[in-house]
C-alpha cells in the first residue's frame, strides 16, 4: 500500500496490492488516511514512525474514510 498527498493537505491511497489483508478489507486507491494508531495525521505527517518497527507482529490501528464518505477503521499486525 502507498499513500500521496492531495492538494488539499489529505493523506491519500495511492495504490494498494491485491494480495494484502487490507485490500481484502476493501480499502482502495484514493481513500483518505485520518489516523493511524490514534494521531491524527496533519500535513507532512511522518507515516512511517507512526507504524513502528518493521517486524512481524506489531499491530496498527487505521482510520479511514472511504470514497462514499464512511470512515472505517481497521487493526492490522504486520506479517
């Protein structure tokens, strides 16, 4: 999954591949990513700290709104 800021500051899918759990939870490309493990992502944000260490087993609560407008939340442990 990648992300990309629009020009109105909003943290947006910028793809997602087929074959991770959260495309199975149907997040898809230009969802907008409002939280990640209770922070309020803001313009410049840095994602990558927010997700902690890149190891199986650490766990990230998402927040997102969805193209209809819905914010839907997700957790996902890395594999």
């Amino acid at each position: 999954m990648g992300f990309a800021w629009d020009n109105q500051g909003k943290l947006r899918v910028s793809f997602v591949y087929n074959n991770v759990p959260i495309y199975g939870e149907g997040v898809r490309r230009g969802w907008i990513l409002e939280e990640v493990n209770g922070t309020v992502i803001t313009a410049g944000a840095n994602i990558s700290s927010l997700l902690g260490p890149n190891q199986a087993g650490v766990n990230n609560e998402f927040v997102f709104t969805a193209s209809d407008g819905q914010q839907v939340s997700f957790s996902l442990e890395k594999g």
